[in-house]
C-alpha cells in the first residue's frame, strides 16, 4: 500500500461538478493498493499518518501530527502510484489491484483513519474521474509505502 501525504491549507474533490469533499488544514492523502496488501498494511499505514509529525509546533517546527493539529484528511483512491515504467514509454498498471480487491481494503482504510483520528475523514469516488484541488502548504510532500516498514 502505497500513499503520497500532501500537508494542504485546502483541498477538494469533485466529480461531474459536484464536489463531494473539501477540508481546510489537515492533508490530502492519494492511496494506491496493490493485491498483496493486507489489515496489517491497513494499520500499520493509519496508524503511521494519523500520527506523522508535518504540522508546526509553536516554535514552526514540523512537530506535531495530524491529530493533534485536529487537523482534516481527504483520502483519494490513485491506483497510478503502482505505475511501472521500466518498459517503453506507457505505464503498465499491473501492480495496481482490481476492484474488488480494492475496494474494500480502501474502505477500511478509511475507517481505520477515522478511527485514529476520532472525526470522519472525507473521500474522493473510487474509480472516478476526479478533479482534486490543494493548496500544499510547505510544501510538505511524503511518500510511504507499507512494503518499506523497516
């Protein structure tokens, strides 16, 4: 499981003109699932973003996590974080699971954010063509990926 964690003063997420969600301070987080990842990734990757210092402390260090900034998160489903470029000039997504695999471990994903941070956390459309728009405050961009926990 694969995330890009953007500290954001804004985002959004919208489909066919609607925007379905909008937070202020907190962070916008694009999660890729491959078919090999399981609960454990799950946990392990919430519990790792719910407290991942980012956010300026009083003296404006990066010092304090998302839930003690009580900050929001928007999580969007990006299978494209599985790319693979090694050949030619076309990505091959192969990596990148199947829905059906994915879409539950993304649901469960976010209720395991919900949980750590004690607040609903707000989504994109799985599957959908979403326009996402941020205003990354830093910036401050992280990549994690639970396959490179030590």
């Amino acid at each position: 499981m694969k995330a890009v964690i953007q500290r954001v003063s804004k985002a959004s997420v919208t489909v066919d003109a609607e925007i379905l969600a909008v937070i202020s301070n907190g962070m916008l987080i694009l999660l890729g699932i491959e078919d090999e990842d399981t609960n454990d990734d799950i946990e392990w990757l919430s519990n790792k973003i719910v407290n991942l210092r980012i956010f300026p402390d009083e003296n404006d260090v990066m010092n304090v996590s998302l839930k003690d900034a009580d900050g929001d998160a928007i999580v969007v489903s990006q299978f494209t974080l599985h790319a693979s470029t090694k050949k030619g000039n076309r990505p091959s997504y192969i990596k990148a699971a199947k829905p059906e695999i994915a879409i539950p471990l993304y649901e469960t994903f976010v209720k395991q954010l919900e949980s750590g941070l004690g607040k609903p956390v707000r989504t994109g459309k799985f599957g959908a063509d979403m326009k996402v728009e941020l205003l990354n405050d830093g910036p401050v961009t992280i990549i994690i990926d639970s396959k490179n926990k030590v």
